[in-house]
C-alpha cells in the first residue's frame, strides 16, 4: 500500500505533467482503435475499393503507431526528468533500486490502465462518427457500421508493449545512475560542448540534397519514389542542423567579438545557444511535426478539390470507347437496345483514328522515347479530318506542320523532333478528342498531323479507334447504363470510360485520401501541442535553476521569455521553409494525376500555412504559462 500510495500521490502533485500526456495517450489509443475497426470492417473489405482503401489505412496505421512510440518515449523522458529530485529524495528516506523500480512500475501501469479506459471511451463514441464520416465522403452506401472486438484487443496489446517499453527504458536509466546521485543529478547543469562543425556542415549538405530533390522532381511514375526520398533527407538533415548546425553558427555569431559583447545580442545569443544544446532534437521534432501537418493538408485537400477537373479531362464526353476497329453495325445496335433498356438517349457525338500512344519525354523539341515509369507523356498522332470534324473546323497544314495539345504544358513547344522527323508545331487551347489511354496517370500529349499512317511505325502497334457518346437522363439511369453497357460490349476496364463511372472510382479513392489526411493531421496537431507544452516544461526545468542567478545579471523575465520566443520560432520558421521547397515535388505529384492548378494549389497552401501559423503561436502562448509556474517555483 505505501508504493501504490507514493505512486498516486507522484501522480497527483505533478498532475500538470501527468494529465495532459494521459489526455494525449488516450487519444491516441483512440486513433489507432477506430483505423483498427475500420481495417477489419467486412463491409469495407468486401466493397470494390476494399483493398486500396484497407492498403491505405495500413499505411496511416504504421505512421501512427511509430508516432505513438516516439511522442511517448519523449514525453516519458520528460516526466522522468521531473521526477528526478522525488526519487532521489525517497532514496535518502532509505529507499532501494528495487523499491524505486517499484513505485516506477506502479505509475506506468497507472497512466496505462487510465489511458486505455479513457481511450477506449473515445474510440467507441467517436468510431461511429469517423465511420459515417468515411462512408459520406467515399459515397458509399454500401459500408455497414458493426463494432469489432478484434480492434479493443489489438490496440490494448499494443499499448501495454509501448508502456512495457517505457518501463524497460526507465529501468536502465536508473541502473546507469547511482540512486545516491539522483538528488545532485536533479541539479547539476549541463557541460558547455565544442561547436559540432562536421556533423553541422553535413546536416546542411542533406537538407540541401533533399531540397534539390524535391525541387528537381518530374511529373513520372517515379515522382512518388523520389518525394519520398527526398522527405528522408529532409527529416535526417532538419534533425542535424538544429542539433549541430545551429550550435556551429551560434558559436560563430560568440567569436565575433563586436557583434557579440552588446548586451541585446549578448543575451540573445547566450540564450538560444543554451537551448539549442539541450533541446534542438526536440525544436527539429517539432519543426518536422508542422512540416508534415502542412504538407499533408495541402495534398489531402487539394487531391479533393481537384476531383473535378480530373473527370473534365479526362472524360470530355460522357463515355469513350477504345477499339481496334471501327464501331460495328453489331456494337451500334447493342448501344440503342441499351439506351432503350435503360431509358437513356445515347448517340455517337465524335469518331476518331490515333495512334497507340508513346512513352517518352519532350525535351528542347526533341521526343526520347522511354519506358512508363519514366515517362512524363504519353504522346498520340491524331488525323488533321478526325480534328476539323470534331472541333468543325477547316484548319489546314502545310508540310511539316502539326497542331499541338497538352493541358499542363505552360511552355509550348514550337518544334517536335521525332523519328528522324521534323515538325513546325502550332498549339491549340481546345481539343474534343481528348482521352486518357489505357487510364494511365502519366500526362497524355496529342499531335494532329495531316497523315497517321507515316507514324505509326513509331509505335510498332495497330491504329486505335475512338468513339466518343453522350447520353441524356438522369444520374442514377446514366450510371446503370454506363456500367451495362460496358459488359454487353464485353470491353475491359482499360477499353472503356465512362464519366459517372470514373466519378464513382474517384471519389472514394480521393476521400480516402481527405479522410485519413484529415485524421492524420489531427493526430499531428495534438502532438505538436503536446511537444511544445513539455518542451515548455523541459524549458522551465532547465531555467529554474539559473532564474536567481540570470535576475542578479540583470536578465529579466520578459527578456527570458522572448529568448524562447526566438528558439520556437525556429521550429515553424523551419516547417513553412521545407513546405516551400516540398511544393514543386507536390506540384509534380499533382500533375501526375492530371490535379494540378496553380491558382487552386496557391489558395489551398496559403491558407493551411496561414492557420498552422495562427495554430502554433496559439499554443505557443497557452503553454507559456506553465513555464512561469515552473521558473517561478522555490528550489528546496
């Protein structure tokens, strides 16, 4: 009874500490246990989005749960730096190893008994909600609601082996410190270090590569591949320069001697120097949790508000069937007993001859040809009749002389070398032939060209046929005509497209992706909120045994306060810094999806950086007053 009873009372003095990061655990605990109900939902794994959806909330899961891990070992080691002078103060009261280890294990079975009650109370009240949420932003009425118990005890087991993890940490830090030296470790300051120059001029090297990565990422399959490299780099460089680069150039700033001795830049420099020694982890942590909370809701809602223009493009009519011949008198009879069936008016709108569409990339007017996964178009000759028939146009083209069509090509070419072949190009703003070729991501390009047959040698395959119908009814007629229709035609996926169709494909993909956007983001928001209040707590640690002796050197406490300012302005100084270097590799991404609009992207950007702003300096004031209460607290 005396350990449970020193345990509880630890808990309940230092409940400034405890409490919030109970709050936080247990909504955390929540997070994980209703994407664990959703991944093993039956409703969700027997829909036709099933797979890509549960692939991606796997992905969001092992985000999370590595987030859980080392926002949990981090707060700990705080809570454990709190505790230092108690633990010390029971060993001189004749308390053992093993006696601490006690009262140790007593507070972390605590936290985790409270965090998974609390938790499991949010997530049960709050799973439904997130359901209903998922299924109206996927529209997908086939999504039923059932409660799993699978996901309670995964989440709890879990949990219980984070928190057995934090017990195996602390114990080894107390092994590694004599219980004697526990009361004078709470006191001692920490050794002045040597400035860090090769791991700080390395940290620059990584953050830059990992900028010029970004920056320099192409709109090709391999645009994901390379963001996500170039996100390693960032996150190892960003945890260099605060830690060492940083110290390097302070230290600098301190050799100058007439920058240094005026008492402004004096106390200043002294100030962050001191703080980015013990804390630019921690100040890198945070700097990369608003990094990924900016970056994340720029791609999640501007992968949403982009829907819209995707099925514009690709889908200029409402549907457009891909063959390698004509429409047959057969196949039009199949079209008007459907349209008949399913109370549409369907009628062929435009006919049209291509070319089977190239890989490659359009480089000083020169087209190298490639392969899929790095290619930035797909390019396709179309006949100079097909075109003036459909745009009913009279445009003629001289020898060696083409029109030119590509959406996202804000520099046109004006030459096209290509199979030893020479064209004067001329671009075009409108083009009713539009289609995406085999529904693949990569940017489709078109020439119209007064002959075809010369270029189809270059692709080695037989011409196709593109016959574009609209229809005319109401939005459920035309979305069960569509989808008959295309078995009756017996067409495959990548022969067929229809715009009701490729909407109902988008939207759940797309509000997947807002979805667990959104959840991640808010998971991140807590955490940075709780990294900035314990990092105020560490602050106030720190600076509580040197707030006497800063006062008699004539550093007052708003002077204090504005040094912290500084230091965590670095942090989202830091994030808006690498959301600006990460835009080009998410324009890029964008692109790749045919979402790309720099006026839509521009808005969306501005206002999450402008509320992330608003956001951190909220918290960064709210937290503050825990850090008076510390410094402010008589040292016995």
């Amino acid at each position: 009874m005396t350990y449970i009873k020193l345990a509880t009372d630890g808990i309940w003095k230092n409940k400034k500490y405890y409490f919030p990061y109970i709050i936080a655990t247990s909504i955390l605990f929540a997070s994980n246990y209703i994407l664990f109900s959703i991944l093993q939902n039956q409703s969700i794994k027997n829909s036709m989005f099933g797979s890509q959806l549960q692939g991606l909330i796997k992905l969001t899961l092992c985000l999370l749960i590595s987030i859980s891990v080392i926002f949990m070992i981090y707060v700990d080691h705080i809570l454990s730096k709190s505790e230092t002078r108690e633990l010390g103060l029971y060993n001189i009261l004749g308390f053992t190893n093993q006696n601490l280890k006690v009262v140790i294990t007593i507070r972390l079975i605590a936290n985790y008994l409270i965090s998974a009650v609390i938790g499991l109370i949010l997530g049960i009240n709050f799973n439904r909600f997130s359901f209903m949420t998922l299924q109206r932003m996927l529209n997908i009425k086939e999504f039923k609601y059932s409660s799993v118990t699978g996901a309670t005890q995964i989440t709890l087991i879990m949990f219980f082996v984070i928190f057995l993890l934090l017990l195996f940490i602390r114990f080894s830090q107390l092994k590694k410190v004599n219980p004697l030296d526990l009361w004078k470790a709470a006191s001692n300051q920490e050794k002045a270090i040597k400035a860090p120059v090769f791991s700080g001029i390395l940290g620059v090297i990584i953050l830059g590569s990992g900028y010029y990565l970004a920056v320099t990422t192409q709109p090709t399959m391999m645009a994901i591949a390379k963001f996500m490299m170039a996100v390693f780099l960032v996150v190892f460089g960003t945890y260099l320069v605060f830690s060492s680069f940083s110290i390097l150039l302070l230290k600098l700033l301190q050799k100058n001697k007439h920058f240094y001795y005026q008492s402004r830049h004096l106390i200043s420099v002294s100030g962050m120097l001191h703080r980015m020694k013990s804390n630019g982890i921690s100040l890198a942590s945070i700097c990369l949790l608003c990094s990924a909370i900016i970056v994340v809701l720029i791609g999640s809602v501007s992968m949403e508000v982009g829907k819209e223009r995707i099925v514009k493009l690709w889908c200029p009519s409402d549907i457009t069937l891909t063959t390698n011949r004509p429409l047959t008198a057969g196949q039009r009879e199949t079209i008007a007993e459907c349209s008949k069936t399913y109370h549409v008016q369907a009628h062929v709108e435009h006919q049209a001859k291509m070319t089977t569409p190239i890989w490659g990339n359009l480089k000083g007017g020169q087209f190298e040809q490639g392969d899929i996964q790095s290619a930035k178009y797909q390019l396709t000759f179309v006949s100079l009749a097909d075109y003036n028939k459909a745009q009913h146009t009279n445009i003629k083209l001289n020898k060696n002389e083409a029109l030119f069509y590509c959406p996202d090509v804000k520099t046109k070419p004006t030459t096209l070398n290509i199979g030893g072949q020479r064209l004067n190009l001329r671009s075009i703003k409108t083009f009713n032939l539009f289609a995406n070729y085999d529904h693949s991501i990569v940017q489709p390009a078109f020439v119209i060209v007064k002959d075809i047959d010369g270029f189809q040698k270059l692709t080695n395959e037989p011409l196709i046929y593109l016959t574009f119908l609209n229809t005319k009814g109401t939005t459920r007629e035309n979305l069960r005509f569509a989808s008959i229709l295309q078995t009756k035609l017996g067409l495959s996926n990548t022969e067929y497209t229809s715009k009701y169709l490729t909407e109902t494909q988008l939207t759940p993909i797309f509000g997947s992706f807002l979805f667990l956007g959104v959840i991640i983001s808010i998971i991140l928001l807590i955490i940075t909120t709780m990294m900035i209040y314990y990092k105020q707590i560490a602050e106030g640690l720190e600076d509580r045994q040197n707030f006497q002796t800063m006062q008699q050197i004539g550093l007052r406490s708003k002077t204090i306060h504005s040094q912290i300012l500084m230091v965590f302005g670095f942090p989202i100084l830091g994030a808006i810094i690498n959301a600006c270097f990460a835009f080009p590799a998410i324009r890029s991404i964008l692109k790749l999806f045919s979402i790309y609009n720099f006026k839509m992207v521009l808005a969306v950007s501005s206002g999450v950086i402008i509320a992330m702003i608003i956001f951190y300096l909220l918290i960064y004031f709210l937290t503050t007053r825990i850090y008076r209460q510390i410094i402010n607290q008589r040292i016995y």
